[in-house]
C-alpha cells in the first residue's frame, strides 16, 4: 500500500533510542570517525577488518546508521580486494538489528546492487525483488535512476587523505587543511600559475559537481573556478574561492554559547575563524557599514535577504540549493554571506535515497515535501521539488540565527530513517513555531512574520519566489516602508486602494469644488454686484452653471482615463491576478497627483476667460477691467485648488495605491526617476500652496480695494485659508517626503539584489 492515506506517526512510540537532531553536527563527526578508522584498516591490512570491532557499543539509531554505512565500505573493498563478497543476507544474520524496525535499509539494497553491476555482474531488479519483497515497490523506483557512477555510500574511499599541508598537488600548492574526513579533504591552497588563494576540493572524481557550480556566477555564492584531473588516480581536484569568515554555524553556535546575538558576536566569530587561516585579519577588514552595529534582527534581515538573492538567481538558473544550513553559508571577512556546495550531497540524482547523507544536520532544515521526497516509499518524488522547498529550508535557517534554535523543537531521529522522515513532515504539517522570546523591536515583528510565512508547509502559502522573499526581508530594513504596507491593507487607506477610481475623484475634486464656491461668492460680491443692470445675478449665476456643468464632467472624465490603466493594474494585483502592464499603472499612480492638478490650473485658466467673454455677449458688454479682475480671481483660486489635490493624491499615491503594487514587483529604475520627480513637484507644489495666497493678498493690497468691504473679506480668507492650508501642505509635504526617501532606499535594495540576480 502506498503512503498517502497514511495515518499520522508517533515519533514517541517508536521503540528505539532516539538520536535529537540538536546532536547531529556532533553526532555526524562521530559517523565520519568510525568510517575513518574501518577505511584505515582496510587500508593497512590485506584481510578483511571485523566490522563489530568497529560500532559503537550501544545499541541504537546510531548504531545502525554506522552500521549501514560500514557495511558499504565493506561491500565496496572486498569487491576491490576480491575478498569473499558478503550479500546483505549475511550482513543481516550477523546484525539482526540492521533490518529492524522497517525492513532491510533501502539505501543498502541498492548499494549491493551498484557495486555487483560496477564490477561486471549481471544483475536485475527481479532478482532484488524476490529476495527483498517488502521494499518492492522502493527498489523499483531506485532502480530507475539507476547509472554506473551512482551510489549511496557516504565515503568516497581514502585516495583524497594521502594529501597534508605542503604538498603540491598539479597547479596547487596546500597551504593549510580546511577539512577532511571519508568524505573528501578541503585545502587552502595556493594557485601557482594564476598566483592566488583558492578553497581546494579534492574527492573522488564521479558527479557533475563543478558544471553545476561554473553556471553560477552571483556575488552571494562562492566562485567554482573549475576543476581538473589527477591522471590515474581517479582524483578530481575542485578550486573555488577562498571566502575567510567561516561560516553560519560558527555564527549560530557561538551566540547560543555566549548567550547573546549582536553585531559584535559577527565580528569576533569572523575574527576568530581569520586569526586560525592567517591569512588576513579582522583589523585590517572590518565589517561592512550594513552590518556593523546594527541590531541583531537587521543584521539577520541583511544576511537572508543575501541568501534569498543567490536562491533566486540558482533557480533562475534552473538549479535548486536542497541542502540549505549554517554550515553551507560561508562569510566573507566584512560579513558578507555566501551560499556553498549546490547540489552536491552524494547524489543529486538519488536524492532521498539515503536520508544518512544530511545526517550533519540538514534534515532539520528540510520542507515537509522535500522530507517526504527522500522516503523511497512516497509518491513524492525529488523531481517534485521546486524553489519554494530551498526557501522553506533558509526559513529555518534563518529562524535560527536570530531566535539560536531551529523552529520545530528538539526533533529527533527514532525507529528508522523513514519512520523519522515522515514524522517530522508531520510536525511541520501540525506545529506552528513559537520563539521562546518574542522579538520587541519593529523590525524583529516583521521578520518573525516574514519567516512564517516561509515555514507554511503547504506550498501555496509560501513565498513562491525567493526573490518576493528577498524583496520582503529588505523592506523589513526599512520599517518606514514596511509601515507603509501595512497601513495600505486597513483603514481608509485599504478603502482608497480597493476603490481608486472615487478616491481618486474625492481627492482631486473636493478642493476645486471648495475654491469654486468661494470664487462664485467672490465674483458675484466684488464684480457683479457692481455691474449695471438688475438681472446680471441671474445672467451669472447661469454662466457659471453651464461652465461649471462641463468642466467639473470633464475633469472626471479626463483624469479617469488617465487613471484606469493603474486601476485596473491595482484590481488585478488586488485580486492576485497577474497585471497587464505593471509599469504603466505605476507610472500613471505616480503621476496622478501632477496631472489632476495640471488639469484643474488648465481648466480655471479657462474658465477666467470664459466668465467674462459670456458675460460680455449675453450682457451686451463689459468693461476691460472686469476682464482682469475675473481672470485674476480665477487665476489665483485655480493654483490655490490645484495644490491640494496634488497632496492628496500624492499622498494616495504612495500610501495606498503603490504599496499593494510593490507585492508584485519591485521598484524599478523608472520608479526611482518618478519618485524623484515626485518629489520635486511636492516642493513647487508647496510654493504653490504658501506663494499664491500672498500673491493674492499683495495684489488686492496694491489694487486699493482694502476699504471695500468685499475685497476686505477676500483678504481675511485668503491669509487665513493661506495660513492654515499652507501649514498642512507643509506637514504632509515633509511626511510624504521621508516616505519618498525610505522607498528610494529600498528601490536601492532591490536594484543591488536585481543586479546580482542578473550578473
């Protein structure tokens, strides 16, 4: 039967000892010193080693994961050394426990089978499934990745450990160890032709590792130069570049033993790690202004916010991570993180077949799915996987480095590898993480949420892109602008962005209907009064309906058909529907305020000359300095009304209708250019809004009309409405302007990780 109908798993019925994956890096040194020492015995003698002089003693998960991998060492060396060649049958009547609880290990099963097939036997799957009935169906979907180079063992033979510190080796001169173990040993080295350092990789040549690696090219993953050969040997030499700081797991480890987490436990983790390479030290490359005295949840914004860059540009690339943790992130002497070792767990084919290989601690950082992908049993499959199982993983990552400890409690390893696995794809599926101390500081909220998000276990509910998380993590840098998002999702900001279209005529018409009425009031006090005739109030009262009657509709008009395209832009992103042209509704939300405006100076520019020619026709004249005083009045009222609704729907702009654009992209290099022309008009804008009133004040005043009762009332009304209109605009002018700045600082952000996700 198959597993997805599968009930539940309680990890704490199972009845062996469990192993807490809080002691795996510990645990995995452990593994690697036993087969280190079985290696060596081979190595040194002609007879096969009795493998039970080499297990540990008590019996339990560890045990058998050292068993298993002990008995592919054996199989592999007695094949070489045409020793007897035991099948696993006999491995199991020596080792009862290693078929318990769940069968014979699937993994080992198709170990037996690639070493008999590499040295020429003929084998077929019918012969593994009659021997091994209850893993048929897991050997059957083995078998079909089956290649000549694959395998499940986690050692790569002792051919790499011959090589210590001063050795040359082809082109490279070993300088210090970096690591080494039965997995392969690391150098710094030396490059003589090229005359540089370089981190050197030296295995046994099987994989595509390095044509993985050349693809990627990103400021936040470590540089693969290339490879080569060590002729007959069957060694291949791997350089990439030196990064000096050490890495994540270093970082996290330190904090959780010090007992604090701050820019200064960065530093002297990094110092420390540059002090033991000699390289270079601390003192003569400090951290980067990013990171250095930052509080702990910014520095950590900074960090994933790298790491989510050099995720997206790989999947771009068509290449996911699967094994991202703290000890795959290295960093840089100032504290830059870079992303190592893409795909290069034992086989990136056979991904799930031996959950031994990211015994070092990754099972801990995996997806429910990925977790699921590595049980040989599931209809799960590693090709299944996509990128939102790597930003699951530096979800947990990330988690940890700024709460030091991993989300889901003290998981542990018990009955069996499979039995583990999907128990703990249960408790990502049932548990929702808690920090032992909430985060206090504003930035630490929102990274808190951020990270959630990330750990959803369903995959809709994630981040789909680690570039929407990149993007996330960087405004959490700037809480302004995190602020900002907020607020445009309630209150009346969220009404505005729901329906922009009344907004948008509330905030552009509003003032002009204010200034209009007390222009009607103005003009019919300070000219038409004055003018001969009894019926001129009803002559003027129909001008300025029927003027009235055709601008105020136009301006609707116009300004909607400016506007639909980021209406129907901000409908679709509201809607989670994909945009038409993105580019265009921003541009058009930019820039509503400038055109509301130019279109109602534009429209009472008209209508000064309008009111006194139908006047002048419909009255049978006017004098030429009613002429003047009806477009100054018009004038002057025009520019007062055109300033507010520049504000206002500036202020609409960028506190309601941008932000739900931002979740759909970021802000591009257009944006920036007319966030700054924005920016500038709010100053013009201002002087409109402080200059005009005086202007009118200073030409009534020089007209002479101070004794006239009307034109006195035009006076109070001015300087006062100046005064307190001008007193706001400055208000909102300075807030909209710090809101301008803090985007232009993420538009910063975003053009750095869009230009490294491009390079």
């Amino acid at each position: 039967m198959g597993l997805q109908g599968r009930p539940k798993i309680n990890i704490d019925d199972q009845p062996t000892i469990p192993l807490k994956l809080e002691d795996a890096g510990a645990s995995w040194d452990a593994l690697a010193g036993f087969m280190e020492r079985f290696l060596e015995q081979w190595e040194a003698d002609s007879l096969p080693p009795r493998l039970v002089d080499y297990l540990p003693p008590e019996h339990g998960v560890f045990r058998r994961m050292v068993l298993i991998e002990l008995i592919k060492i054996d199989m592999e060396y007695r094949r070489q050394r045409n020793c007897d060649f035991l099948r696993l049958e006999d491995y199991h009547e020596r080792f009862p426990e290693l078929s318990r609880p769940d069968g014979m290990p699937t993994d080992l099963i198709f170990e037996e089978y690639h070493v008999r097939k590499t040295s020429g036997e003929q084998v077929d799957l019918h012969e593994y499934g009659n021997r091994f009935p209850g893993q048929a169906d897991a050997i059957v979907r083995l078998f079909k990745l089956d290649s000549e180079t694959m395998t499940t063992s986690l050692s790569d033979g002792r051919a790499h450990a011959k090589f210590v510190t001063g050795d040359r080796v082809g082109d490279f001169y070993l300088m210090s160890a970096l690591g080494a173990g039965a997995f392969g040993s690391v150098f710094l080295a030396r490059q003589e032709t090229m005359q540089r350092l370089v981190a050197l990789k030296i295995s046994m040549d099987r994989g595509t590792e390095a044509q993985t690696l050349a693809q990627l090219d990103h400021p936040n993953i470590v540089r693969v130069y290339d490879q080569c050969r060590l002729p007959g040997e069957n060694l291949r030499l791997l350089y990439m570049q030196f990064v000096a700081g050490g890495t994540l797991h270093g970082v996290i480890r330190d904090g959780n033993q010090k007992q604090r987490r701050d820019a200064s436990l960065l530093a002297e983790t990094i110092a420390e790690t540059l002090d033991k390479t000699g390289v270079v030290t601390a003192q003569n490359v400090p951290l980067k202004s990013e990171l250095a005295e930052r509080p702990w949840s910014e520095i950590t914004c900074r960090i994933g916010m790298e790491l989510a860059s050099a995720l997206h540009y790989a999947h771009l690339q068509g290449i996911l991570h699967r094994d991202v943790k703290p000890a795959n992130v290295l960093l840089e002497a100032n504290g830059t993180a870079k992303l190592a070792d893409f795909n290069i767990s034992f086989s990136s084919q056979l991904e799930g077949t031996s959950p031994a290989a990211y015994f070092g601690g990754s099972l801990a950082y995996m997806s429910p799915e990925q977790l699921e992908a590595c049980h040989p049993e599931h209809h799960r499959q590693a090709s299944d996987l996509d990128g939102r199982s790597d930003v699951f993983s530096l979800g947990v990552l990330l988690w940890e480095l700024m709460f030091g400890e991993r989300p889901f409690g003290d998981e542990a390893i018990v009955g069996s590898w499979y039995t583990s696995l999907l128990g703990m794809a249960d408790i990502r599926r049932d548990q929702t993480p808690q920090p032992k101390q909430m985060p206090t500081d504003d930035v630490g909220r929102r990274l808190l949420a951020i990270l959630r998000r990330c750990l959803q276990p369903e995959l809709r509910d994630r981040y789909q892109t680690a570039d929407h998380l990149a993007r996330d993590l960087g405004l959490c840098l700037e809480p302004r602008v995190a602020r900002l998002q907020d607020r445009s999702k309630r209150g009346l900001l969220a009404l505005a962005s729901r329906h922009p279209l009344l907004a948008t005529t509330i905030a552009g018409i509003g003032p002009n209907a204010i200034a209009g009425f007390f222009n009607f009031v103005y003009n019919d006090q300070a000219i038409i009064r004055k003018l001969e005739g009894t019926h001129s109030y009803d002559v003027f009262w129909n001008v300025q309906f029927v003027i009235n009657s055709i601008a105020f509709p136009l301006a609707i008009i116009l300004g909607g058909f400016y506007i639909w395209p980021f209406v129907k832009g901000l409908r679709h992103v509201l809607n989670q529907e994909p945009p038409t042209d993105l580019q265009l509704a921003r541009r058009r939300a930019f820039r509503i305020g400038r055109f509301i405006s130019y279109l109602g100076i534009a429209e009472w520019t008209i209508a000064g000359i309008a009111y006194p020619v139908a006047l002048h026709l419909i009255l049978g004249g006017l004098e030429r300095q009613w002429y003047a005083h009806f477009l100054g009045s018009l004038l002057i009222c025009g520019m007062i009304a055109a300033a507010y609704p520049f504000f206002f729907l500036s202020t609409l702009a960028i506190r309601a209708f941008i932000p739900p654009l931002l979740e759909a992209e970021p802000l591009s290099g257009s944006d920036v250019r007319e966030l700054r022309w924005m920016a500038k008009h709010m100053d013009w804008f201002l002087y409109l809004a402080g200059g005009v009133p005086a202007a009118g004040v200073m030409l009534l005043l020089s007209a002479g009309h101070v004794d006239d009762p009307h034109s006195s009332l035009a006076l109070k009304v001015l300087s006062a409405a100046g005064a307190i209109g001008f007193g706001f605009a400055l208000s909102l002018s300075r807030s909209v302007h710090a809101d301008i700045e803090a985007l232009l600082k993420t538009a910063d952000l975003f053009a750095d990780t869009r230009d490294s996700s491009r390079s």
